[in-house]
C-alpha cells in the first residue's frame, strides 16, 4: 500500500501554478514599479528564453545528451532572417552569387569523391584520398575567393553581402530552425558516437566554429559590420507609423498615454502575443511527444542505454533524431530574437550568455520537465536582467562602512560581475535544496 499522504499530492500539483503566480507576481512588481516597458521587454525576452531551454530540455532531459555549443546553433537560427526578410544587395548576386553556388558544388563534390575513394580503393588509399582533397581546395578557392571579393565590393559601407529574399519574415524563422538543424546532423553523425564528456568539448568547439565562420564571412551576413534594419514579423508594426495614425493617438488618449510610450508599449505586446503562441505551441506539441511511446523510449534509453540497445532499440539513430530536433527548436529561438532585435551582430553571439546562462535556466526549472524549462527560462532571464540593477545596489550596502580607497574601489568596479555571482549562487541553492529542479520531472 502506497505511503504517500494525500497532501503532499496536493502540494505537488499545486507546485507548479503556485511558481508560475510567483513568478506572474515578479513581472507585475516590475512593471509598477520601474514601468511596463521595461516588464514587457523582460517577458518577451524571457519567452524566448523558454524556447531555448525547451530545445536544451529536449536534449538533455530527453536523451541525456550534453550540447554545449548552444551558441553556435542559435547564431545560425539568427541567420535565418538575414537570408530571408532583407532585401537582395543589386548586382551582388550576378557579380558573385554563381561563383559561390559553383564553388560549394565543388566543394561537395570533392567530399563526396573522398568518400567514394575511401570505401571503394584497397591500394594507396591515402595518397589519392589527400590528391583529391588539395586538388579540390584549391580549385575551390580559386572560384570562391573572387566571387567573395566582387560581392564585398558593392557599396561596402552598407552593404558588402548578397542580401536575403524579401519575403515576409514569419518565413524566416522555419528557416532558421532548417540551418540549425541541417548543422545538427552534420555535428551527429560525426559526433553521437562519442562517449558524453567528448560530445560536450565536440559540439563546444563547433558551436564556436560557427559563430566564427559567420564573423568572418562578410559576404554572407556582413560579419562583424553588422545587418541591421531586418523588418519586423506580422503585424508587429513599427511606432512612428502607430505614432502617425491619428486612431491609435486617440486610443493612447483615451488611457492617459503618451504617443511614444503608448507606441512602444503596443509594440511589446504584439510581439509577446506572437512569441506566447508560438512558445504554447511547442509545449503542446512536446508534451504529446513526452508521453508518448516514443518519449518513453527515448527516457528509457537515457536511463540505460545498454539495456536499451539489448531490446533492439537503435540508440545512435535516436539520439540523432532528438539532437536535431533540439537544435532545430534552438534555431526557432534564435531567428526569432533576430526579430526581436532586428539587427544580426555575429560578435555578440558567446558562450557565457546563450550557451551557460541556457544550461542554468534548465537546471533550476527542472531537467526532463518542459513546464520546468519554461519557467527556469523566465525567471533566470529575469534574474539575470534585475542583477544588473541589484549588483551597485548591493555593492553600495557593502561598502558603505568602508572607508575611501583601492579595497572599496575594486569592489565597486567589481558591481558588474554580480550578476555572474548571482547565477552561481541560484545554481547552488537550487542544487542544494532541490536537486531536480524548481518542477522535477514526473
């Protein structure tokens, strides 16, 4: 007979709304006291943040596999927009955009050729193998390298690259879940076969492959010169053309608003409106799968692979599969705050920030809960945006009875890193007090 009293059944379904309120009740704090734009663009940021630990979740809570090149999948979801909504550079395509595809053909073709030489060739397999692959590099490079340059050369101070589609942006982020998860299984096939301590220094090295790759390619996203003035996903408007429209100035009246604030305010919430559908989506859809029998499957190989792999389950094909699902819901996120900030800025992209700070929101929400990712996402985004605020603060209190000099000084020029103190310190409690998280998994 079971032991467990009614109550603490009770408390466990009351868990999770009563986080949920708390953490209603964090936002409604900060938006009267500091203003609802400041709250609005925390909870937009903090949905998207839930995005990126629900494809974090998937992995890890999941399957157990540890990703830790977090970054590197979300700046190539970033470049989904880029692709997309901008319009096409004139003439960068006829001075160079064939010689590209020509030099990628190339390029493939090269690789496809080794690989053929390597399962078909018993005799000098190396020296033909290295033959192919020097003799296709440079020939690679001799188209690629002129094609780069004449598509720089158009009109360099703002714009040097080939532009995107202009197609609406809403199209942009499908795409920027495809780039994720087209890298996602070049990255698995090469690198699920390792032990899970390698497939994290694997995949932290290629995620900074690709934020790198896309610094220096120029062409491509305008590298460290930045692509601002991507368009905006419908129908979040823009506020000049709100502020013109003598309806809304009306509406922003008749609540005792001003133009501007009414604007932005309106702005904030069309877009936490489209993030909040597309956020409730994915759970919905990742709940269906969770408890499924392929979800079953999938906490079952986690658990014990060998045992899984002895029922014939195919446990690398599966840990393929729930790795590009992953990336390809990181990628969504990552298009989707290119949206949000409406500028690619590929030096922005580090690990600190989209790859650690992700990891912490899974962690403390919950690993293997997706209502646990969710609000892990919200409240660490939270924490980490006010612990700019709290970190003078608090470092103003501590200093307060010192007297003048460097000890004092270092401390106060020490108040940035607060922030960093403070998501070790959450970490820890977390870990502490409840290892599986604020919503452990069920």
């Amino acid at each position: 007979m079971s032991t467990r009293q009614p109550g603490a059944a009770r408390g466990g379904k009351l868990r999770a709304p009563l986080l949920f309120a708390a953490m209603a009740a964090l936002l409604l704090i900060e938006a009267f006291t500091t203003g609802w734009n400041g709250a609005l663009g925390i909870v937009n940021m903090g949905l998207i943040s839930a995005i990126l630990a629900l494809g974090v979740n998937m992995q890890w809570g999941y399957a157990g596999l540890f990703n830790t090149g977090v970054v590197g999948f979300i700046a190539l979801g970033g470049l989904g927009p880029v692709l997309v909504s901008m319009k096409p550079t004139p003439g960068a395509f006829s001075a160079g955009g064939w010689g590209i595809l020509l030099a990628f053909a190339i390029a493939l073709v090269t690789i496809m050729a080794a690989v053929w030489l390597n399962r078909h060739l018993t005799r000098m397999k190396g020296l033909a193998i290295l033959a192919v692959l020097i003799a296709g590099f440079f020939l690679y490079r001799a188209i690629f390298d002129p094609a780069v340059a004449a598509i720089q050369a158009i009109n360099p101070a703002s714009a040097g690259y080939l532009g995107g589609l202009g197609l609406p942006t809403l199209l942009s982020w499908p795409l920027g879940a495809l780039l994720a998860a087209g890298a996602a299984w070049v990255v698995g096939k090469t690198a699920l076969g390792l032990r899970s301590d390698y497939l994290a220094v694997a995949t932290l090295g290629i995620g900074e492959i690709i934020v790198a790759v896309l610094k220096n390619e120029e062409w491509l996203d305008r590298g460290v010169l930045n692509v601002t003035g991507i368009p905006r996903p419908w129908p979040v408007p823009y506020e000049v053309d709100l502020q013109a429209d003598p309806g809304f100035l009306e509406r922003a009246a008749a609540f005792g608003l001003d133009p501007v604030t009414a604007s932005t305010i309106s702005v904030k919430l069309l877009y936490g409106a489209l993030f909040a559908a597309v956020l409730l989506v994915l759970i919905w859809a990742l709940q269906l799968a969770l408890n499924s029998p392929w979800g079953r499957m999938m906490r079952a190989i986690r658990d014990n692979e060998v045992a899984a792999e002895a029922m014939g389950k195919n446990v690398t094909g599966r840990h393929l599969q729930i790795f590009i699902l992953g990336c390809a819901v990181i990628g969504l996120a990552g298009a989707m705050m290119i949206s949000l900030d409406g500028q690619m800025t590929p030096s922005s992209y580090n690990p600190l920030r989209y790859t650690f700070l992700i990891w912490v929101m899974v962690i403390v929400g919950g690993s293997g809960n997706n209502w646990g990712s969710v609000l892990g996402g919200m409240l660490i985004w939270f924490v980490w945006i006010k612990a700019e605020v709290w970190g003078p603060q608090i470092m103003h209190v501590v200093t307060a009875t010192l007297a003048d000099g460097p000890l004092k000084q270092h401390l106060v020029d020490s108040a940035p890193h607060m922030r960093l103190v403070m998501m070790g310190l959450i970490l820890l409690l977390v870990l502490r007090f409840s290892p599986r998280g604020l919503l452990p998994e069920k």
